[in-house]
C-alpha cells in the first residue's frame, strides 16, 4: 500500500469543533471526526494521550505518516509530543474534551489552544491511564493542582452520587475554581497559590493532605500535579505518616517545576531507575 493512501499506524487525527475557555487560565478544546472511531477507550479516568505538534517551521506532507516521518527525517523535525488528560469521552455525541492550561506565549500546547479555531486538527497517541475510583471503597481522597482537575472531575462524575468524597485542589486564585459535577455532596477544599503565606505555596498542599481528616473505612486516593510535590513530599506523608497502603494510592507527577516535558520525561527515567537500582 502507498505512502499516499495508507492510514497512519497509531495516530488519531481529529478536528476542533470548538473552544471553550473555562477560566482565566484554563482552555476546553472539543474535538470531534472519523478520528474518534479509533479511540480505544480503555475505562480509566486519568487516561492521557500523547498529542502531537510539529517543530516550529517544520511541515508534514498528506496524509501524516509518523512512521515516516520519523524514519526519514531528523530527530529534530520528529513531532513533538505532549502529554494530557481526556476530560471527557462522548460516543453519543462524538466529542473529545481536552483541557489545557495556558500562561501566555510559553511552551506548545497551551499557545496552541488558545489560537486553536474550529476544523483545526490535532493528532494523538494512546489512551494510557492507570486510575479509576474503586468501587470497593468506603470514601475516595483527589488531590492535585491543575493540571489534575481534568481527571479529577472524570473521577467524580464516574462515581454514585452518595459516594463519600474529599477533594483538594490548588490553583493561582480563585479565578481559576471551576464548578466540577457530580458527587454533589463532596467535600471541595481549593487552596490558592497567590494567597500563600510561606515562601513555597506548595507547602499548603503538603500540609493540607497532613492534616485532612480521614473518614471511617477504607479509602481510595488520586493524589497528581508537580512531582516534587507529590513524590517526595506528600508520598511519604500518606505512606509512613498516615501508614495508607500502597494499594491504595495513585501518586504521580503529571510536570516538574522548571522543566519542559522533555526534560521531565529524563528525571522521571532517572527517579525509576534509582528507585530500581534502591538509590
């Protein structure tokens, strides 16, 4: 089969229906198109996908092959590829949400949804994930900052309404709170970065999860966002603090302050292979 007519191996290409821009900071692009047939819904609610942007001034010829692209062409003309959590999945209505955090002109991804206009398109990879509430558990603890409110809210509208649920979530201010549904009787603790009184806002996080009162029966933790943050600091807490079963927990760093993505990617190689090595 030829270059010109075979489907790209992988990749998922769907188009911009519209955008949505949640709060100050905070960007819902809707995708739609034959693309969605080809996700794979794998049941998680912290699913990601790899999306896919090309290098400033470079340019792929129709149809979009990344296995060519890849074999014919320099590493630095390869995509580049980022990282983000599916908002929600709609089969009935043909839609894919993905929210993105924008802070200006930086980075790739967030730049993009902002100028990002219907008939746009955008190509992934995946779904990955790891993290759906269990339903065997007697209440659920969420904790992250933005970058985890995407699956945060896919966790609470995949939950009973009765179900026994504290969230914590801090964010630059209070502009930047959204109206998460389901569970509509979760308890909702949102901290604010700008309003911090130590050195390190961060340390609200940590002490927040030090302090917040556990409910009676077994729990289910989602504790995301900076790795730092949650691998080195509240990790502990709930392990050898609280003395919460590994079992019990998903904990992982979704960015690290001060790096790209590419160099996240190396330090969270490097953490597993110390980790591995028992460094």
């Amino acid at each position: 089969m030829s270059n010109q007519t075979r489907k790209p191996s992988g990749v998922i290409e769907l188009t911009v229906a519209r955008t949505e821009r949640l709060t100050p900071h905070m960007i819902r692009v809707v995708l739609t198109g034959p693309g969605l047939d080809d996700f794979r819904d794998n049941g998680f609610t912290d699913r990601y996908v790899k999306l896919l942007f090309a290098p400033p001034g470079v340019e792929y010829p129709e149809p979009f092959c990344l296995d060519d692209i890849q074999r014919d062409r320099p590493r630095d003309q390869w995509p580049v590829r980022r990282t983000y959590t599916v908002r929600r999945f709609d089969r009935v209505l043909d839609e894919m949400h993905i929210d993105f955090v924008h802070h200006g002109d930086a980075g790739i991804a967030g730049p993009w949804a902002a100028a990002a206009k219907p008939g746009d398109v955008l190509r992934m990879l995946g779904p990955g994930g790891a993290y759906a509430p269990r339903e065997d558990a007697d209440w659920h603890l969420l904790v992250g900052d933005e970058s985890a409110i995407p699956a945060i809210g896919a966790a609470l509208e995949r939950m009973p309404d009765d179900s026994i649920v504290k969230v914590i979530i801090q964010v630059d201010n209070e502009d930047e709170e959204q109206k998460l549904s389901g569970c509509p009787h979760a308890d909702f603790t949102w901290l604010y970065r700008d309003d911090a009184e130590t050195s390190n806002p961060r340390d609200e996080l940590v002490d927040a999860v030090r302090l917040v009162e556990f409910p009676p029966g077994v729990g289910h933790f989602f504790v995301h966002g900076e790795a730092e943050t949650v691998m080195k600091r509240i990790r502990p807490i709930l392990i050898k603090e609280r003395g919460i079963d590994k079992s019990q927990l998903s904990l992982s760093g979704y960015w690290r302050l001060g790096d790209t993505d590419e160099a996240f990617r190396s330090w969270k190689a490097k953490e597993k292979a110390t980790a591995v090595n028992g460094g």
